[in-house]
C-alpha cells in the first residue's frame, strides 16, 4: 500500500484523548461497511473499557495471557473460547439476536462446546445411548411450522451425556460417538428414540475459564438437558435444548442457557404410548413439540429488533444483507 495515496490526516503523538478517533478513522479505509461497523464499535468500547477501568499494564497482560491460555486449552473435541464465551453470557446474548424467535415457535440456547460432527444417523426407535447404568427414556417429539404444519424430513442432531454427566468426547479412549446421533423427521413432522434420562454436570473446569469462575466464586454446573439441532433448507437453523424441571441448577446454569419455555417434566408412558413404542407401561417418557421458524419469517424480525435497538441507542442505521450498518445517505 502506498502510503501517499492514503487519504488520512497525520496520526502522531497518540494521547488518552486522541488515540480511540484515530484508530477508527485509519480502520474507515475498509470497503466492508459491516466489517467498518463491527471494527468502529469494538475499538469504541475496547478503549472506553480501558479508560472507565484505567486498566494497568499489569491487568492487560494478565488479560492477554488468559486469552492465549484459552486457546492453547483448545483441541479438537474441547472449544475453550466457546466455554469462556457461554460463561460470560456472550453465547446466549449472539444466538438471541441473530435467532429472534416470533411468539409461538421455540427458543434457540446455547450450542455448548461439545457438539461433533461425526454423530451416525440413527432410524426412529433406536438407542443413541450405550450406557448402561443410566435411566432408560423414551423421547417422542413433532416439528411443526408456524402455522402449525408438520416438518418432514428435518436433519435433527441430538445430543447428551452418560449417567456420570460426561459427553463422550471427554473420555481418552473414545473410539466413536456415543450419546449422539442424526435423525430424520418422518412425513408428520415426527421422531423418536431412545436414551437416558440427563443429569447435571459440571462444564469442564480444569482450564483457565474453570480457574475464573473459581476466581468468581461461580460454580461450573449445568442443570440437567439434552441439545437438540434443528437443520432444513427454507427455515432458520435452530439449537436448543430441553432442561429438566426442578433440577438442583436450573436457576443458576453455568452457560445461561435455561428458559421456561424450553423446562420439561419426565413423564410416563401410559398403556397407548407403551404399545405403540414398545416400551412397558410406566417407562419414563419426554415429549416436547418443536415449532420451527422459516429463513424470512427470522430476517423479518431480526432487521425490525436491530432498527428498534439501534435507533434506542441514537444510531441511524439501514439493513443490509440482514445486518445492520450506518446509515450515511
């Protein structure tokens, strides 16, 4: 780059009061007016932090040195920043604005650190679990559309722990998944397998985003649930879970992630459910009706929260490619 043909006033003899306007306007060279945006305002309360903070040198450090912990903790099976991410609230806070959810249809949560891509495709009926101190259940579920239309032949990713409250992926001698598996909703909109009833556990805490709840004062649990993934081309991608009600950390989970809506009781299978599943009567049964959201149903709404906020906060902006960016016109 030719620096003579950059159009930029001299930036020298940087101060507490000048540095935060002369970043932004050096960063105002990029032609991604979305990357501009996001770039200005993480520059703006980067360095408002600091100055509200007046975070010393030593602070800073100890800061970069967790950040390079975190990833140094990562591996192909552990996802450190999205464990830090969730702890701070971060996750839940992103999954809410970019999967607004219209009233009547299901509420995402967080994707959590320990979801794979190697999980087998399963047909209606069979076990995803081979653990075989855990509590049978049997788990019937529907998907349907806002206008309470069945959803065939939906990629549903399923996922959760064995009875001692570890994912597969935490053990050593792991040779495929278990716990996991992909199914297909049928031609009403439904799917069925079984598993085993959750349990709560502790999000690994043995790195450094364990270190800082402990610093915190934060206990590192997480109630009891099983993830659930929704995927269909036409409808916007969901991640959810069902929690367990009145587990011991349903009000206090590590990640944030609980919501009434997505609070579930374990029941039992009455005589009908038990012919038609082949389970004994009394067999511990979850069902939940998922409703599904479509790609333009979520933009619609998505583009109206962002104008509603951003003008909230005295920023003009227009939307583009479904996000948002100043408004120069």
């Amino acid at each position: 780059m030719d620096p003579s043909k950059i159009k930029i006033p001299p930036m020298k003899d940087q101060t507490v009061d000048n540095i935060t306007a002369n970043v932004i306007t050096i960063n105002s060279l990029c032609p991604d007016p979305r990357l501009k945006y996001i770039l200005e305002r993480l520059v703006t309360h980067l360095h408002d932090f600091a100055r509200e903070t007046r975070l010393s040198s030593a602070e800073w450090m100890t800061g970069l040195n967790f950040l390079t912990e975190v990833g140094q903790a990562c591996t192909d099976v552990r996802q450190e920043y999205i464990l830090l991410s969730d702890v701070l609230g971060l996750s839940i806070l992103v999954d809410s604005i970019d999967h607004p959810k219209p009233k009547g249809s299901t509420e995402g949560t967080v994707l959590g650190p320990f979801h794979t891509h190697d999980a087998e495709e399963m047909p209606a009926g069979e076990s995803m679990s081979h653990d075989p101190h855990g509590d049978p259940l049997l788990v019937v579920c529907s998907l349907r559309d806002l206008q309470g239309m069945p959803v065939h032949d939906v990629k549903v990713d399923i996922w959760e722990t064995d009875s001692t409250g570890h994912y597969d992926v935490q053990y050593a001698g792991r040779v495929g998944p278990d716990g996991r598996c992909v199914m297909r909703s049928d031609q009403d909109g439904v799917f069925w397998f079984m598993a085993i009833t959750p349990v709560p556990y502790p999000i690994p805490h043995d790195g450094p985003v364990g270190r800082l709840l402990e610093m915190l004062r934060r206990h590192p649990y997480r109630p009891s649930h099983m993830h659930f993934m929704f995927e269909k081309e036409g409808f916007d991608h969901l991640v959810t879970a069902l929690y367990l009600r009145n587990d011991p950390y349903e009000t206090s989970d590590a990640v944030f992630g609980v919501k009434d809506s997505l609070t579930v009781d374990i029941g039992k299978a009455d005589a009908e459910i038990a012919r038609k599943y082949n389970v004994p009567e009394g067999h511990a049964l979850l069902t939940y009706d998922f409703v599904l959201v479509s790609d333009e149903e979520t933009k619609e709404l998505r583009a109206h929260n962002s104008k509603v906020a951003l003008d909230k906060l005295g920023r003009k902006v227009k939307i583009v490619n479904g996000l948002p960016v100043p408004d120069l016109d």
